[in-house]
C-alpha cells in the first residue's frame, strides 16, 4: 500500500494505541481508504515522519507535543470539528474494547508546576516567577529541535532560550531581572 494511505499510529504496547484505534474505527478511515498502521516505538514513528518528508510525500497519523520532531517539521493538527468530550475520552476510547466510538479530539493535558505550602510561604518570589512562566507547545517544540540538532546540554539551551525567547521570559520576571540576566548573557 502507498505511504500515502496509511495512518500512522503508536506503538501497540503504548497507552495511546487504544485511543488512536478506536478514534480511526469513529472516523470511518477504512472506509476512506486508510490503513492503520502501528508503529515499533518512537523513532518507528518519527522516522515515518521524516521519510515523508524527504520524499515530499503526506503523512497523516498520530503524535504528540512537545517534541524536537515537531519543531523540525512543520505539521498541522487535524481538528475533527467535534470538541472535546471528555467523558467519553475516558470511558471509551482509551479502553481496547470500546463499543461504540465517537469522534472527539484528545483532550488537552495540563502540565503544572507544583511546590509546597511551605516553599510558597518562604519564597514568595520564585512561586510568583513559576506561576507566570508560560509557553507554548510549538515554542517549545522549536527548542527542543534546537536542542537535538545543536547536540546542545542544558546550559547551551538556556542560553538560546534566553537569547531567542526574550520576548516570552521577560513577562515573567520584573525589569531590573531582565536588565540582569541580558547582562549575564553579554557575559557568557
């Protein structure tokens, strides 16, 4: 079969493999001419990504984000037009035996900063800065692909955050803070 009628999916030992499943069977994409089509783990579906690429051929299928394959190439999420229902997420399309699949989009996964009462009491500052810090996914797909293709460690990537993010870090802390660390990274 033609790349271009497969469906990728996650490996079948993975969690998700329920959801992409039961989510083809909703969608009818046999019907439509799909195949679904597992993957051996990650770099079995990253490297489907990265064939298509090279050959300039479409690729549709299930990922996730934040990645570095996100960030070097340039996809777009398919919005099934049906919400998010949660519950049914929950209750059927994760299970390997739903009966009776609906469309509805993976619901969105929060990822949260957590310290203790007693942290917060004492460091009022550091729980204000970590409870500003925000960005997006599609930022954070651009770094980590920098990341991977610099071979870079963590101080390298903080230094091109701080460098190229600017404009994202310098709401979360006051001005004299930005006035110090763009003065830090003059130094560096």
């Amino acid at each position: 079969m033609a790349i271009n009628n497969l469906f990728f999916s996650c490996a079948p030992d993975w969690r998700c493999q329920n959801a992409v499943t039961n989510l083809f069977n909703a969608l009818d994409l046999k019907q439509a001419g799909f195949e679904l089509t597992p993957t051996d783990a990650v770099t079995g579906l990253s490297g489907s990504i990265a064939h298509a690429y090279a050959k300039k051929l479409p690729w549709i299928g299930y990922y996730w984000s934040p990645t570095a394959v996100l960030g070097n190439y340039k996809m777009v999420r398919v919005d099934f037009n049906s919400g998010v229902d949660r519950e049914h997420f929950r209750e059927c399309i994760e299970k390997p035996n739903c009966k009776n699949p609906q469309i509805t989009m993976f619901p969105p996964r929060a990822v949260d900063t957590i310290v203790t009462l007693k942290f917060a009491q004492r460091a009022p500052e550091i729980t204000a800065y970590l409870s500003a810090r925000r960005f997006s996914n599609q930022d954070m797909n651009n770094l980590m692909a920098w990341k991977v293709n610099n071979n870079a460690d963590g101080e390298q990537v903080m230094a091109e955050f701080l460098n190229q993010y600017e404009s994202i870090w310098a709401q979360w802390v006051s001005p004299e803070v930005v006035a110090k660390v763009k003065g830090a990274l003059a130094d560096l």
